[in-house]
C-alpha cells in the first residue's frame, strides 16, 4: 500500500466519521519523519477518540495495517497515529488552533483532499 493509498483512506474514514477541516500535506521532501501527514479536528474529545479509534480499526480491518505507535490517546486533545509513511493527527479543536501544525509544516506540498476523497 502506496502512502498515497494510505493517505486517501484514512482522508475517507475521518470524512465518513464527521471530522473537520481534514488536511493532508506531504513532507517526505522536508523531513524524514514521513511521507505524509493527515491533520484533522473536532470538537469534543470524545469524538477525538472516535476518530482515531474508527482510523485504527478500519486500516486493521481492510488492510491487515496497524499504527506503529499511538500517542495521546488518555487526553484525546492531540491523538498522533503513526503508520510510517502517514503521520495522522486527530485535534480537539482547541488545540489544532494552538500547535498550528500546518504553519509548523508550511514548507511541505498540501494535497487536494477533495482528490483524495475521489480516490478511495
């Protein structure tokens, strides 16, 4: 499974689940962390949860793919997925405001979320 495969994917679970303001930017050219981050808000943790827990099974479910690790999860203001190539980051609202990662990752290539939806 390609990262953009990845990318689409996960892009259709959090927008079939209700999540806000979905984004996805590509970092591979900027960063070794990963290729590609998803960023994506609600607003109540409880849906935060939600969302990463509906990413998790869906890719389990699908895909035979699990997370490499999980951060964030107890809180549920700031959940991060990591799955390699795809880095997700599922907000409270609150603070996707406050950490503004698409400004922290301004030098990285925003990807057409409405193709991606088209793709999966």
């Amino acid at each position: 499974m390609t990262y953009q495969e990845k990318a689409a994917e996960i892009v259709r679970i959090l927008d079939n689940k209700k999540a806000l303001d979905i984004r996805a930017i590509r970092v591979g050219e900027v960063t070794v962390l990963a290729d590609c981050f998803i960023i994506a808000s609600t607003t109540n943790p409880t849906h935060v949860k939600a969302l990463a827990d509906e990413v998790e099974f869906q890719l389990k479910e699908k895909f035979d793919v699990a997370p490499n690790h999980v951060e964030g999860y107890q809180a549920a203001d700031w959940i991060v997925m990591d799955y390699g190539d795809v880095v997700v980051h599922i907000f409270h609202d609150k603070a996707r405001e406050y950490y503004s990662l698409e400004k922290l990752w301004s030098d990285g290539t925003p990807m057409d979320v409405a193709a991606l939806l088209a793709q999966s």
